[in-house]
C-alpha cells in the first residue's frame, strides 16, 4: 500500500523543479474558472443509451454561442461544470439515442428553464454555485438555440467545440477495487493534478455489488493522495452478510469544501434511491476531515438522521505542518494544501458545530514514530499526534483509542480493526 502524499514539502528547495509542480500549475488554470454548476438529470438511469449534459454560454440577442462544454452521464446522473464567466450560462441533457454526440429531433430532451418553458440561465449564489436538476422527457429545442448551436460549431466536431472540463458523478456504480481508475497512482494524480483527475476520472460514490436493502452501507473514505484501494484489507473482512461496502473516491486535491459538498450531494442521491435508513462513515487521514464536514452539513444543515457511525484511522484534525510550508515556498500550492495549513480558516470552522449527540465519532490515533525534519517528536510518520488529538476533536469524540502503528500500517491492523467491527456491531440499528 503506498503511503499518503502528506509529507511533500520534506525537501521543498530540491522540488521546486519537480514535474508535479508543472503539472499543478497547468491545472490551477483550469480550477480558476473560479464558477460551478452542480446537477443532476434524475431519470438518466432509465435510459439505455448514453445521456449527455450541456453548458454553454449563449449570447441571445445575437444568437451566439461563445464556448461549451459537455460530459457523458454515468449511473446516477449528475454532474459538475466550471466555467469563467457567470452571465448566460445555460444547461441542458438529453439521451443520445443514436450515438452520434449531439441533440438529434425527436432524442428526449431537458433545459433548465424559466416560468414561461423558455431556456433560462443559471443563477450563481455567494459561493460561486448554482445547482440544477430535471428529468429527461420528448420535447424539442428551441429553434433559435438549434440554430445558434450550428453557427458556432461551424464545420466542428463537438469535441473540437467543448472545453472538456466537465465532471461526471457516479453515484453507485459497480465497480471493483482492481479497476485502474482506482490505482494507486491515480490518487497520486488526484492530488497533483485534480482537475484533470476529475475530468477524467471524476468523483464517485461506488459499490462492489448491486444495493441490498438487507444490509447497512459502509462508506469508506480516502485520505490526500490516496485511493479506495487503501481499504483493501479493512473491506475484504468486513461482514458481508451485515454490511455492504462502498467506497468514495475524489480528486483530493481540491478544496476539502468542495469534496465535502460533492460528497454529501451523492450521498442525499443515494438515500433518496434507496431509502436506507442507515449509514456508517469511515475515513483515513485527510478523509476524516472531508467526512465530518460533509456529516455536518448532511445532518445539522439538512436536517438527515441516516448517518449514527463515524470512524476516523489517524486524521490530522489539527492540520499538517507540512502543508504551511508548501502553501509558503512551493512554486505552485495545491489547492487542498490551503485547508491543511494549520490555523486555515477550514479547520478553524470545523469544530463550530458538535456532532456528539447526533453521530457517534470514534476517533482512532496512530503513534509509531519516525524521525523528520517536519514533524514533531510523537507521530506516525506521516502525521503528528499533536495534530490527530486535536482538543476540539477530542471532545466531540465517542471514544478515543491510539494504536503502535505508522500512518498507513494502521488501516490493515488486527487491533483497530477488530474494534472498529465492534463499533459497527453495536451501533442502533
């Protein structure tokens, strides 16, 4: 199992160089688009052939299209677009019934539209974002949208049109541990290129098998850099007769709000599919972080009860003392580093809100110690114990239990696993 990308700025003056930082500078230009347009097309399921979202920003007065973008739906429909200019960004979908990459007469069709039926443009709040949703049903596009469409692509292909920026959601896919896009490397990729990695890859909530009403969901987290390959050892023992497994996985790179919302918006999708009544969350490193702020906002801010169970393996509540140093001298920052610095405005609000009462959280600590020009004296070689007993997070803890073991060795461990079954075993159901 590799290790979690954390200590990066143990020799920051010989990385400078490093073809990572290159990467992550052509991507921070992608990020910057700075708008994000959150959706999700909620009969995409019930066709059998591919289902397509649109943006694209259309000047209507002179019925023109300026630029677009498009993605290809996958299970669960929804879908993220970033664009740079707020005004006149319009959305659409619709089932491409022969394959050939655009809207044909007659293919099922939607629009995020006004009262009056007409398409509408989407409207950004305070965070940059606009959310939109809608079901696929026969209609026809406007005939001065139709025309504008052919205008700008002009002789194109819509793949020599769009950006390709567009990120798709796959919201209980069956998948398997051994797929490439869950690779070791890829979590690597998550972190030095993370939107690449969500255009290509994108976020998912996935499933080992199709969904058993019979048993509990366990959603299993990664930390930076990592994938849901870390979970290997921790999934194939677990009670498949009491438990199903599913596991996320995000470009951990970007910003920990960001993957906390995407995170908490599958997981309402989800719920609303099947109805399970409830849900435990496990997470490692930084995955802990991205979790309890997605439990908030799925059961404080939204009101849920689904989520009892929480589990963190070593998370740096306090942040990392890495991550201040290459916020200060890397050529380039990756965007997630910002949340991790110690004292970031993320952390400092991640404790605003108590969970105890609500959700049970039992936090495990690792403390087999190695040496490091970065870290204090007591840590796990990747994070300090200092960081993973944060005050805060201890006090909101159900239980508090440390372990000899390193940042990664303890996610395969008889003794934490064997107490987090226990923890499972025991919570209401």
């Amino acid at each position: 199992m590799k290790s979690p990308v954390l200590l990066f700025a143990l020799a920051l003056p010989l990385l400078t160089g490093c073809g990572n930082f290159r990467r992550l500078s052509a991507d921070l230009e992608i990020l910057d688009q700075g708008y994000h347009i959150h959706g999700r097309i909620t009969n995409a399921d019930d066709f059998k052939v591919p289902v397509r979202a649109v943006v694209f920003e259309w000047d209507r007065p002179a019925n023109r299209i300026d630029s677009g973008d498009r993605v290809e739906l996958a299970t669960g429909g929804a879908f993220i677009f970033s664009v740079k200019n707020p005004a006149r960004q319009f959305v659409a979908a619709f089932a491409d019934s022969n394959k050939n990459g655009r809207y044909d007469s007659g293919e099922p069709l939607w629009f995020h539209a006004g009262r009056d039926g007409q398409p509408q443009a989407v409207e950004f709040d305070s965070s940059r974002r606009a959310e939109v949703r809608g079901d696929l049903r026969p209609g026809s596009m406007p005939s001065g949208l139709r025309q504008a469409i052919d205008n700008a692509l002009a002789g194109r292909t819509v793949d020599q049109f769009v950006t390709g920026h567009g990120v798709r959601l796959s919201l209980g896919e069956i998948a398997k541990l051994d797929d490439p896009r869950f690779a070791a490397t890829r979590g690597s990729d998550g972190l030095w290129a993370p939107a690449t990695t969500a255009a290509t890859t994108g976020f998912g909530l996935y499933f080992l098998e199709p969904y058993d009403p019979a048993r509990i969901p366990v959603l299993f987290v990664h930390g930076a850099a990592g994938s849901p390959q870390d979970w290997r050892y921790a999934m194939e023992r677990i009670d498949r007769k009491r438990y199903q497994p599913w596991f996320a996985f995000y470009p951990s790179g970007l910003r920990l709000e960001e993957c906390a919302s995407a995170l908490n918006d599958g997981v309402k999708a989800l719920q609303h599919r099947y109805g399970f009544q409830r849900l435990h969350v496990v997470a490692h490193s930084m995955g802990g972080l991205v979790s309890r702020r997605f439990i908030e906002k799925n059961v404080i801010e939204d009101g849920n009860r689904y989520i009892n169970t929480f589990i963190t393996f070593s998370s740096p509540w306090g942040g990392h003392e890495a991550a201040a140093a290459g916020v200060k001298r890397a050529p380039s920052v990756v965007p997630s580093w910002r949340d991790m610095e110690n004292g970031s405005a993320f952390l400092n609000r991640l404790f605003d809100e108590r969970l105890k009462g609500k959700v049970s959280h039992h936090l495990f600590y690792s403390h087999h110690a190695k040496r490091s020009l970065l870290l204090p004296e007591e840590n796990d070689g990747t994070v300090s114990v200092a960081s993973q007993l944060r005050p805060e997070a201890k006090a909101d803890a159900a239980s508090v239990q440390g372990y000899d073991e390193d940042h990664v060795s303890i996610l395969s461990a008889r003794g934490p696993l064997t107490r987090a079954k226990e923890i499972l075993d025991a919570a209401p159901r």
